[in-house]
C-alpha cells in the first residue's frame, strides 16, 4: 500500500517536472532569449520595420570613457582619433518607438565586407575595446553586432551584409552632420556650451528634418537622422522626446577628445580583450 502510493506520488512529481520543463522551452522557442549576460532577444515574429534611424556617436564623448585601449578600439588611435561623427548604425525602427532585432540568422562575415575596409575603419569604427553580443549566444565585433542585430532586420530594402555596410556608408557621406553644424560654428570645444536648439535648426536647415539628439549629461553622445525607405530624409520619432533620460539640456557640449597616448596604452595591454 505504502509502496503503491509512493509510486503514485513519484509519478505526480514527475507529470509536475515534464510540465515545467515543456513550458520553459515554448517560451524559449516563442523569444528565443539566450543564456549569458547581454542578452539580445530573437523574436521570430516581427513586422517589417517603417523607416531607418542613422545613429551617429561623437568620439569626443564616447572616448572620455576609455579606461584602457586595444588595437581596434579608434579612440586609441592618438592624434588619429577620429574628430567627426562616426556611425553608430544604421537601424530599422517602428512609428511607435519600438524597432525589432535579430530578424534572422546570418552570421557575420567580414570578407564580405573587404572592399569596404577602409571606410570602415574611419567611418565606422569601433570606439570601445568590449566584444558585444552576437545575437546567437556568443561574442563578435562591432560590425557583426549592428550587422545581426540591426541588419538582419532592414529587409525587404537590404536584404544582405554588403548592401547593409555600403547602404550605410553612402547615406552616411551624403549626409555630413559634422560638416552641417560646422558651418554653423558648432565645433568640438571643452569650453563652448551650445544651445541644442541651434544645432537641431543647423539639421534641420540643412536636411530639412528634425534629428534625434541623446546627451551623456550635457555632452552630445549621438545624433540620429532618420529616412524613408527610400532614403529620403524623415523625422525621427524620438526627435519629439524631451522627457527621456537621454534627452539633452538646452545647453550642450562637443567634447574634443584628448587623445590618451595609444601606443603606450596598447602595449600595457597587449591582450585585445
Ligand atoms: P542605449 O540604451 O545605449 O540607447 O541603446 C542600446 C542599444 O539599443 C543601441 O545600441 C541599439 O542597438 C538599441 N537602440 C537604442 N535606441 C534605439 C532606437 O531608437 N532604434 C533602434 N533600432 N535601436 C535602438
Ligand atoms: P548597441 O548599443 O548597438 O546594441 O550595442 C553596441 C555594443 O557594441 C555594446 O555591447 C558596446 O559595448 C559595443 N561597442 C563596441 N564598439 C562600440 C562603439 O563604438 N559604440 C557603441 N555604442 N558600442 C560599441
């Protein structure tokens, strides 16, 4: 008797296990979430995004945060440090301020990208010595991520990795947001405070759209210009959001960056970790 019901209460036990195991992998399977720390998710289904941001980072603000340097970090490259908006990149966004990411696997590749070498090291670089996430579990480059992550998603306008980095790089060079607020007397200062109205209305008058503007405290950390499908120019959504955390005081700075001295740093880090 106590033998039988001992069995019955295993076989309870086990029902229980099977039933939380099957549930655990549906929501898996539904989101695709991966295990380790940034954690992307892969939802298998999203919509086809509505327009593109070109999400661009000011070196001066980004390098400030450099404690120690590797070879393919840019802010390591001494008096070559870049000066100029670089591309964060470029990303498929939604008309309510949602985007989608990791839209399907395509691992990155960069011999498919040799010929664009480099523009990619001057345009696009990396600024930081980490390795991000790739969006299947383990760890790439910079390119890979913006690639897998963003990339994956801008179909059915760019439907492969080359067309994504060369896309990107045009619309990059036809749009010369450092050269715009040039013109206009906004250059990289440690002392000048700018109204961050004057910059949107240099954009604004240049390209005849409203930019997204996010601020590191009151350092211009991106500027984002944002395009129709076919790569006309478009409001940014976010370019309406003053109550965000990332949104800008209405004085702000452009950091020039005071290079650390490159070749000394990477040989006291020898290791690109
Ligand atoms: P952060 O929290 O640094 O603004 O953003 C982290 C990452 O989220 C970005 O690098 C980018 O991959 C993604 N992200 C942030 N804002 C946007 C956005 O407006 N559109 C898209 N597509 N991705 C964004
Ligand atoms: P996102 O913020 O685009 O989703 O993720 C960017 C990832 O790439 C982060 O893990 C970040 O540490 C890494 N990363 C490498 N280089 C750069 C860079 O130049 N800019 C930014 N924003 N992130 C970079």
């Amino acid at each position: 008797m106590a033998l039988r019901r001992s069995l019955l209460l295993l076989l309870l036990l086990l029902q229980v296990l099977l039933v939380t195991v099957l549930s655990v992998s549906a929501y898996l399977a539904e989101t695709g979430r991966l295990a380790g720390d940034n954690v992307v998710e892969v939802n298998r289904s999203q919509r086809e995004f509505d327009y593109f941001a070109l999400s661009l980072q000011w070196p001066g603000t980004y390098c400030r945060g450099t404690r120690h340097c590797c070879s393919k970090n840019a802010c390591c490259r001494g008096s070559d440090t870049p000066t100029q908006f670089t591309i964060h990149g470029l990303w498929p966004d939604y008309n309510d301020g949602s985007w989608p990411s990791c839209c399907y696997r395509s691992d990155f590749n960069e011999k498919e990208i040799s010929t664009l070498m480099d523009g990619m090291e001057k345009y696009w670089p990396s600024l930081s010595c980490g390795s991000p996430s790739s969006c299947h579990g383990g760890k790439g480059s910079f390119w890979g991520h913006e690639w897998e992550k963003h990339g994956t998603c801008s179909s059915p306008v760019i439907r492969d990795e080359y067309s994504y980095f060369v896309t990107t790089l045009n619309i990059y060079f036809k749009h010369n947001v450092t050269d715009v607020l040039y013109k206009a007397g906004y250059v990289a200062s440690n002392s000048e405070k700018y109204p961050l109205g004057g910059i949107v209305t240099a954009i604004q008058n240049a390209f005849h759209i409203t930019p997204e503007v996010v601020c590191k405290r009151d350092a211009i950390d991106e500027i984002r210009i944002c395009f129709y499908k076919d790569f006309k120019p478009r409001d940014c959504v976010g370019s309406k959001d003053m109550t965000s955390k990332k949104s800008c005081p209405k004085y702000v700075s452009l950091p020039e960056y005071t290079p650390l001295d490159g070749e000394a740093m990477v040989l006291k880090m020898p290791t690109d970790e």
